[in-house]
C-alpha cells in the first residue's frame, strides 16, 4: 500500500505540471465526426506502427539487460544482511519477470544462503516495476519520474526487507 499509493501520490506532487504524457493527436476524436471502419483501421495501424517502433525495442532492450543480471545472485549468500537485502532490491526492480516467477526464486536465495529479508525484498519489488517498464514511462513522461518511481520501490523493498532480517 506504502508504494502503490504514498510513492506514486509523492511523485504526482513532486513532478506535478511538469509531466506531461504525450497525446497522439490522431486518437482525439470530433464528435461531430462520424467514425467510420476506415478511419479506424488508420487509427488503429498508427497505434500499432507507434508501439512496434518506439515501446517494443524499450522493453526488448530492458529485458535483456535484466536476463544478465540473474546469474550473478548466487554470489549474494555470503554477504551482508544490509548488502544482500539493498542488491537483491535493486535486482527486483531491475529483472523483467513472468508472473508470479519472483516466487520460485526468491525460494532459491533462501536455499543459496542469502538472509530471509532479501527473499522478502524480492518478492516486494518483483512484481511492482521492472527495467522494461522504466524505460517506457522515462520515454513516455521524463527520465526523473522513472528514476524517482525505481528508486522509491527500491528503497520500500530494501527497507521491508531490513525490517524482516533486523
């Protein structure tokens, strides 16, 4: 509740006239206008055109970079509580994960070893954002607001995490 409604409620404030989403001028419609199939179909192909050339190659790109991040989790087990909590937060909000896939792995830390705060941390910023969906809102808004969103998730997760380990 803290993240979904107290971080995205801080960064409306914060960022408040000065975020502006970008409106594709094509998709405001005259209702004096009549709609017709074709004008639909241009519509909708422009859509399509918009996503496969813009958002498509944010998300590929993001999920690559998160995919190389993976491996390297299992040399968490002998760090810190502080470190490894802090890294596997960052690691949460970073990954590109299928649903419900934060589960089974945040079940392989604890059995590599790494504090039970750090599997909390992961399973609190796992589904919440990911890498993929910071580009798009950077490229959709500003770069700030999607740091600051990563950022707040990060710093949510790693301290829930400290709170379960400490």
């Amino acid at each position: 509740l803290l993240i979904v409604f107290g971080i995205s409620a801080a960064l409306a404030r914060t960022f408040e006239g000065t975020v502006k989403a970008r409106v594709d001028v094509s998709c405001e419609t005259d209702f004096a206008e009549r709609m017709t199939l074709g004008r639909f179909a241009v519509r909708f192909l422009r859509s399509v055109a918009y996503l496969a050339v813009v958002t498509v190659p944010l998300i590929a790109a993001g999920v690559l970079l998160s995919g190389l991040v993976l491996p390297h989790l299992e040399r968490l087990a002998g760090a810190g509580v502080i470190v490894a909590v802090a890294v596997v937060a960052l690691v949460g909000v970073l990954v590109a994960l299928p649903t419900f896939f934060e589960i089974p792995l945040a079940i392989v830390l604890l059995q590599l070893g790494a504090p039970v705060g750090a599997a909390a941390a992961f399973l609190i910023a796992g589904p919440i954002i990911n890498l993929p969906s910071l580009f798009v809102l950077a490229r959709e808004t500003r770069p700030r607001v999607a740091l600051s969103l990563g950022a707040g998730v990060w710093l949510a997760s790693t301290l829930a995490g400290l709170a379960v380990s400490l």
